[in-house]
C-alpha cells in the first residue's frame, strides 16, 4: 500500500479515538428540555386533527365546514389497521352518512340530522383547546345544531373527545357531550337513529368477515342483540388472516336512558340509542350530559374482559 494511503488510514483512525475520548461536556443539551407527551393532538390542513401516541396516529377527527357533522376516521386497531369505514359496504351512497364514529339525531325539533338528506347540519363553530398529556390527549370543541332551511340553531353542544392509551396497544376514545337548547326548548323526538353510531369495517361484519356481535347481557348477533337493552355491545372480527380485533361501544351509567337499546346489524354497523322508547325533551335554559366510550382491542375478548372495562369507565 502506497505511503499516502497508509497516513490516511492512521489519520481516520486517529480522529475517531479522539472524538470519542472527548468528555461528555462537549456534547450539547438543553438544559430547560421539558418531557414530550407521549399523546398529541396534531392540528393538520382542511380541519383535521390526529391523535397521536409516540408519533403514530390512532385516528383522525373531521370538523371541515363543508361536512354535514364531524366524525373521527380511521379508528386504529393494535394492529395498525382500521377497524371503521365510511359508508355502507353494499350500500355505499344511500348509507354514506355512516361516517365511521360519528354523533347525530334522526329528529330534533323535526329536522333530520342523521341522513345526508336533511336540513340538518352541525356545524363545528370553535375550538376550546388542543390538549396533549402522558396517558391521553383530548380536544374540546362547540358545535351548532344548525337547520339550514331556516339559518336557524336549534341546540348548542360542548363536544369533549379523550384518547387514552392502555397496555398492548389497546386504547379508548371516550365522548363526553353537553347539548343545550339555543332559546326554546330541543325535542329529541322518538326515534332508533342516534346519538351515537359506529360503522365497522367491512371484514368486521358478521356478514361479509365472519364477525360477532356480543352483549353485556350474553347475547350474540343481530338476531338476539338488536333493540336489547345493554351496558355494552362488542364488535369483533378479522382484520388480517391472523388477526382478530374489535371495538366495544360502552354506555354510562349516568344517561338518562341507561342501559341504552342497541341498533346493531349484522352488515357492520352499532349505535347506543338515546330516544328508542320515547322523546327527550331539553327544557330551556337546561343542559343534557352524555357520555360514551369507545373500547379498541386485539382478539376477541373475553366477556368478563370487557366487563372489566366498562366498570373502569363507568367508575365502579
């Protein structure tokens, strides 16, 4: 070897033992770093913002001021695949108001907010905040229950959605909502549709993957789950060949109608529903809470399982 290369070689080796003696005062810090959430919510372009664990998303809200109501999609599974959809699998546009998670009402003071078709529309009109934690991140926003036949808002809501992480990649998306009257008092007219919907995604469903529907009463499918009064129903099914994953829509103690009666099909689609038996009415100057919660697991869980998270969400 040439006299050149060998003094190149020693001289690589030498400026490598020489920064790796340096002492550790040489390196850099920041002696005012603060530590970093490990959940996030991240604002993003067209009225989107990500909820996030250690960087990777696990879903997305929507609040664009062209939608007919904001909804969170995609819901993340531990496995990093989407457990929702948007729309009907077989039914794509009479169905494609089922936008994955999403809250709304078949009649309120008679104006349809459930269908596309309607003159019902909310409207997000502002964000309370963005906040960011160590086991869960949330956002608050208000939105108007807008007739737009009229220009009219029939009913204000304060809209609190909370990711919580939990172990294995398990997490919850737990909805808290406040609905107050704008004036006169809201009619929640008796209907199936609403408040709460979730469209699973089409390998999910009983019909098209194989799923399973399951109660907190021990009931399955649509067949015995459908109009039952329940704590909880599960979704379950496959994501992959391998794997099977879920989510578990939980009902709390402190509504008004509890156990609420499930809308659930086999075709994919569960709702908690607040006016199957009769109307609610909001008095004037009165608020109406909700709360609701979104389990999303691995496998298919056993029941006491579940049961276990509902009763940590219910507080018992």
């Amino acid at each position: 070897m040439p006299v050149y290369f060998k003094v190149l070689a020693l001289l690589k080796v030498l400026a490598f033992l020489i920064v790796a003696a340096l002492p550790a005062w040489t390196q850099e810090t920041l002696p005012n770093a603060k530590p970093v959430p490990e959940c996030q919510v991240i604002p993003l372009p067209y009225e989107q913002a990500s909820f996030q664990f250690e960087g990777k998303e696990l879903t997305r809200y929507h609040y664009g001021s062209a939608l007919r109501r904001p909804f969170w999609f995609p819901v993340i599974g531990p496995s990093g695949i989407p457990l929702t959809r948007m729309g009907h699998p077989r039914d794509p546009q009479g169905h494609k108001h089922h936008n994955s998670v999403w809250i709304s009402h078949n009649n309120v003071n008679g104006v349809d907010f459930w269908a596309d078709t309607g003159s019902g529309r909310i409207a997000q009109r502002r964000i309370v905040e963005f906040e960011d934690g160590i086991r869960e991140a949330r956002t608050v926003t208000e939105n108007d229950w807008l007739d737009e036949s009229t220009s009219r808002v029939l009913m204000r809501e304060t809209r609190t959605a909370t990711m919580r992480v939990l172990n294995d990649g398990e997490w919850m998306l737990l909805i808290e909502l406040v609905l107050q009257p704008d004036g006169t008092e809201v009619v929640l007219g008796q209907s199936p549709f609403g408040l709460i919907g979730v469209r699973m995604a089409k390998t999910i469903g009983v019909n098209d993957g194989g799923g399973i529907i399951r109660n907190s009463e021990g009931n399955i499918d649509e067949k015995e789950v459908f109009w039952k009064k329940a704590k909880w129903v599960d979704y379950s099914g496959p994501v992959t060949k391998e794997t099977v994953e879920g989510i578990t829509l939980f009902d709390h103690p402190d509504n008004p109608n509890f156990p609420a009666s499930f809308h659930v099909r086999d075709d994919g689609w569960m709702g908690a529903s607040l006016t199957h038996e009769a109307t609610r009415i909001i008095p004037s100057g009165e608020k109406l809470t909700l709360r609701y919660g979104f389990y999303v697991h691995r496998d298919l869980k056993p029941l006491p399982g579940i049961e276990l998270r509902w009763k940590e969400f219910a507080g018992r």
